[in-house]
C-alpha cells in the first residue's frame, strides 16, 4: 500500500481543517516546499496536494505553489481544490501536476468533466469522492448531495476513471480512525480499482488495517504533523 501524504494550502501556507471547517484552521509550516522536501527526504514518491483556497473560491488559487514543489522535487503530485474550467485544469497540468484532482465538477457537471476525460485522458485524473453517510459531498464539503457513492463510482469507472479517493467528511481531521467498513464495501464493490482511503487516520495501526482490507493507497495528513505518525516509517 502507497502512503500519500497531504499538504493542504490556504494563503500559500501549509494547514490543517476539522471536518472541512475553515474556521478551524491549523498552520503547520509557512513554506510548503520545505515540508514537501521532508516528505522527499523520508522516501515517500507522491504528494496530495489541496488548495483550499480554490475549493472555496471554485477556481484555482494556489498554482505557484504546486509550480515551486514540481518544479524543485521529484514527487508526483495530484493537485485539486477549485478546477471547475478547463483552463483550471490546463493550468494544473502546465504546472506540473501528474493528477489533477476533481470532485464537485465531476457531480454536477458530468458532461463537462467527461470532456475533460476524453481531451487530457482519464489516466491524467484523481477522482475525489467525500461521503458524509454514503452520499457524495462537493464544495468544499459545504453542501451534501443525493449522489450515493457507489453509483458515482461505478459510472467514472465506465468513463475511463482507475484512481478514485474516498474521504469520509465526519472522520477527516478528528484522528477517530479512517472509514474502514466504507472501504471495505467499495473495494469488495470494484475490485479492479485503484482505490486510496483519505480522511481519519491516526496512526500505523489504522495503517495497518487498510493495508489489510486490500487499500491500493492511503493519503496522510494531520496525523503526520501532529506527530502520531512519523514519516520515516512511512518510506514506499
């Protein structure tokens, strides 16, 4: 299993949201680059990179950050938060992204993300899903959607799609444990996926069980820095 840690961005710095809350923010390094190369240092091979900037805004904000790490790493790097247009994702691509991250897009305007499939290639793109009780959320998990995850799934798939996160909104930034029945469903579901469980993990144990239940991935955020989980033991 690929450990993918996370480097969520708001105002150009590193930071840490509960449960998507702007208004529970946390600031763990003013340099992104810097905990980027730490990450690099430790052995690990790729980077979630979010910005929530973007997510809020519904267009990209923070694209010279992504610039900086591509540009001074060798990580890859799926970027997301705020591609609504084509042009987002152009931006997002020329910037050096290998992935361009896309959720809310690809539930309310499916036929303009299935362009986007069909002009850049689905290879080119992570599907985001956040879940708040199987149902899929968007914008920056303000809004909870009709949208039941499986179905949403199911129909990327048939699009192209092999790599889809999966982030449980009521775990993510509480260090409760990740959504370990949640996964286990989808995976038993598509077993030919590329699946990367996001949101709740708190330590190597939670690790350990996702890594059990057949995760292709998981994506590491605030566990990382708040010293649950130390990076050297995370090397893939």
């Amino acid at each position: 299993m690929q450990i993918i840690p996370a480097i969520d961005i708001i105002d150009g710095k590193c930071v840490r949201l509960t449960q998507g809350d702007y208004a529970q923010k946390t600031v763990y390094n003013e340099n992104p680059l810097e905990v980027a190369k730490q990450f690099e240092s430790a052995g690990l091979q790729r980077l979630h990179l979010v910005d929530l900037d973007g997510a809020k805004a519904g267009g990209v904000k923070n694209w010279r950050v992504l610039e900086t790490i591509a540009a001074n790493t060798k990580l890859v790097i799926d970027f997301g938060g705020g591609i609504k247009k084509e042009d987002d994702a152009q931006v997002v691509f020329n910037s050096g992204a290998s992935f361009a991250t896309v959720g809310s897009i690809a539930v309310k305007n499916e036929s303009l993300f299935v362009e986007w499939l069909e002009k850049f290639g689905a290879e080119k793109f992570l599907l985001g899903a956040d879940v708040k009780e199987e149902k899929i959320a968007v914008g920056g998990w303000l809004e909870t959607t009709d949208v039941v995850i499986y179905d949403f799934i199911q129909k990327y798939i048939g699009h192209g799609i092999k790599q889809i996160f999966c982030t449980d909104v009521s775990k993510d930034g509480k260090l409760e444990g990740p959504s370990v029945e949640l996964y286990k469903t989808i995976i038993s579901k598509f077993p030919g996926l590329y699946f990367i469980a996001s949101g709740g993990v708190s330590s190597m144990e939670d690790l350990e069980e996702l890594r059990a239940i057949g995760c292709s991935a998981a994506i590491v955020g605030k566990a990382i820095y708040e010293g649950r989980i130390d990076i050297k033991t995370l090397k893939t």
